[in-house]
C-alpha cells in the first residue's frame, strides 16, 4: 500500500504516519515527491486496511499496491531511475553501451580489446574473471587476477569496468574492483547472492534467467531493492526456445514491458541471444529499435582463439560499424 500525504502535510504528520506503520510490524518507505510525500509500506505479508491510515492528519489518500515487486514496480515510483556511474548516466534518455571480451584471459588481450571497443564508442568495458560454464572443463576465468586486469584497463583506459559475481566470496572481490556487479542468468535466483547484491554500494547488472518469466526477474531485482541497493540495471539476453538457429530466443517484448511494469533501466545482451555473431548486429539494431536503454555486446580481437564464446563474438570492426549503425538509430540519444 501507498500512503499519500497531502500537499501540506507536516513532517510531524509523515512521521506519525510511519510509526503507524512500524508499530504494525511492517517497513515504512516514505518518498518525498516534488508536489507531496508518498509513504510506502513494505514487509506485509497480506493486504493493510487503508482505514488505519484514512483518518490520521494529513493523509491524502490509501492506494493498495497491485504488483509483488513493490519497489521495482512504477506504482511506488513513476519517474524512470537513472543510474549514476562514475562520468556517466544509463537510464531514461542515456544511452550506453558496453563491450569487451566474454571472459578475460590477459591484460595483453583485454587491453587491446578495450582500446578497440573504445575506439568505437563503448563507455563499459565487460569482461569475466570468474566464468560460470556448462563444463567443468571448461575455461573457468582468472578470478581475481582478472579482476586486477580489469582495474588496469580502467586505469589505462577510463572506461568503467562490469564483470560478473556468481558467490558471496566473488562478489566481495567484484563489488571491490568493479564499477558494476554482473548477476548472470544462471544466477538470476540465486537469493543469497541477489541479497548480498543488495548490500552492495556498486550498482548490479541483473541478467534475465535462461527461462524466468518477467516476474519472476521482477521479483529477483527486488531481493536487491528490498536489501537497500537502488541502482538495478535489468538486462534481456535470450529464454531458452525450440530450434537451433539461434542460442536463445531474444524476448524483445520484454523492453516495452519492463517500461510499462518497472521505473528501472533495461539493457540489451544480443550475443547471449544470438550465439552466432552473424545475428548480433540485427538483434542490437531490433533491440535498439524497441527502446532499450543500452547494450551489453562481446568482442573479441581474435574470436577463433577465445577461450569462451569466440562464435558469437563480433570483431572489433564489425562492433566498429554496427555502432555507426545504431548512432543512426538514437540521433541525439546517444553517450
Ligand atoms: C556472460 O555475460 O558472459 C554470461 C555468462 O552471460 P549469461 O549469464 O547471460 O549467460
Ligand atoms: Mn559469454
């Protein structure tokens, strides 16, 4: 439930009303508007009579929450989120792209990756250091020395670094080094991790689940919210479908959706989706086209000696072109 004040409410007024709220055993969440302070309850279990509010001094209006994922959700906040990074903002109208190797292997390769990726327009360099594969045997990353990689390439660079957690002890090191903490879809529901994601002070890339509805992610991005961490980057990168054209289906519709549904950012991954690095520029166009907030591409110098995901990794000078492509698709809307 929503708590309105009126215009004119006094802070003694808010304040009363959030005691109310607390004596109750729930979590009062107030959120001062530009016109008048709104107060959300959290932690009810089941629906709160709006009575016990109606009448108390400056309240406005009781309005019940209709969706799960409260704080997540634009019925508690409507304005778009945007989200502050060191030099620059993704969401509303900013634009970012990130790219850069699926895993990092040295700094010799993730720094001549970065410089290409830069080159052609990427402010986020993505790179894993600790690589969640379907083998065992499988490259498994560098863990923490990738990490120190990536700190160089930011230092060599400027370019803001995202690279994923997929444990307590991972994510401790990646929220240190990092500027942003990937969750990947393996990971999606994963709560201790989206909990202790929460408690981080580094903003959170929360991938879809190979085969989460949309409020299942929903739900997953608000273990993040609800641990006190605002600043969630949702990012589409494929369902499992039918069919072996593709590595996964991209669900497009997801963009439009999570607009409607969600105040936070989406963000495009079409690698993920596409598998094969013919279909990355037309998902990252189609994505582009359908209003995402920025897209999360790999690129590789030497695709065919890459230790994971060379097949769907775009060359440096096709990423190159494909951002010449997609600056015409956000004349105006672009950093
Ligand atoms: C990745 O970004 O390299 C990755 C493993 O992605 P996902 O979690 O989407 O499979
Ligand atoms: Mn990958």
């Amino acid at each position: 439930m929503l708590i309105v004040m009126d215009k004119d409410a006094t802070s003694a007024q808010i304040d009363a009303v959030a005691a109310k709220i607390e004596a109750l055993g729930y979590v009062a969440q107030p959120m001062p508007g530009g016109e008048r302070t709104a107060i959300g309850i959290l932690r009810n279990p089941g629906p709160v009579d709006p009575a016990l509010f109606l009448d108390m001094p400056g309240v406005s209006q009781a309005i019940p929450v209709s969706r799960p994922y409260k704080l997540v959700g634009r019925e508690m906040q409507r304005e778009d989120t945007v989200i502050s990074l060191p030099g620059l903002e993704l969401g509303r109208d900013r634009f970012v792209v990130m790219a850069g190797p699926c895993a990092v292997e040295s700094e010799t390769q993730a720094l001549a990756i970065a410089r290409m990726v830069q080159a052609a327009g990427a402010k986020i360099f993505r790179g894993g250091a600790f690589k969640p594969r379907t083998s065992p045997y499988s490259y498994q990353g560098l863990a923490e020395e990738g990490l120190k990689i990536l700190a160089k390439v930011r230092e060599e660079t400027g370019l803001l670094v995202v690279t994923e957690a997929v444990d307590p002890c991972s994510l401790e090191l990646v929220a240190k080094y990092s500027d942003i903490i990937q969750i990947g879809a393996r990971n999606m529901q994963n709560f201790t991790l989206l909990r202790l994601a929460g408690q981080a002070t580094k903003p959170v890339l929360l991938k879809r689940g190979m085969s989460a509805t949309l409020e299942e992610w929903l739900m997953a991005a608000e273990y993040i919210l609800s641990e006190g961490n605002p600043r969630v980057i949702l990012c589409e990168r494929g369902i499992r479908a039918i069919g072996e054209h593709a590595r996964n289906l991209l669900d497009l519709a997801t963009i439009p959706v999570v607009h409607k549904e969600s105040h936070l950012p989406i963000i495009v991954d079409p690698s993920h989706a596409a598998g094969r690095r013919d279909l990355v520029p037309p998902l990252a166009r189609a994505a582009v086209a359908a209003g995402c907030d920025g897209l999360i591409i790999e690129v590789h110098h030497e695709p065919e000696k890459a230790l994971s995901d060379g097949a769907q990794s775009l060359y440096p000078n096709q990423f190159a072109g494909l951002m010449e492509e997609l600056q015409k698709l956000r004349p105006g809307g672009w950093q």
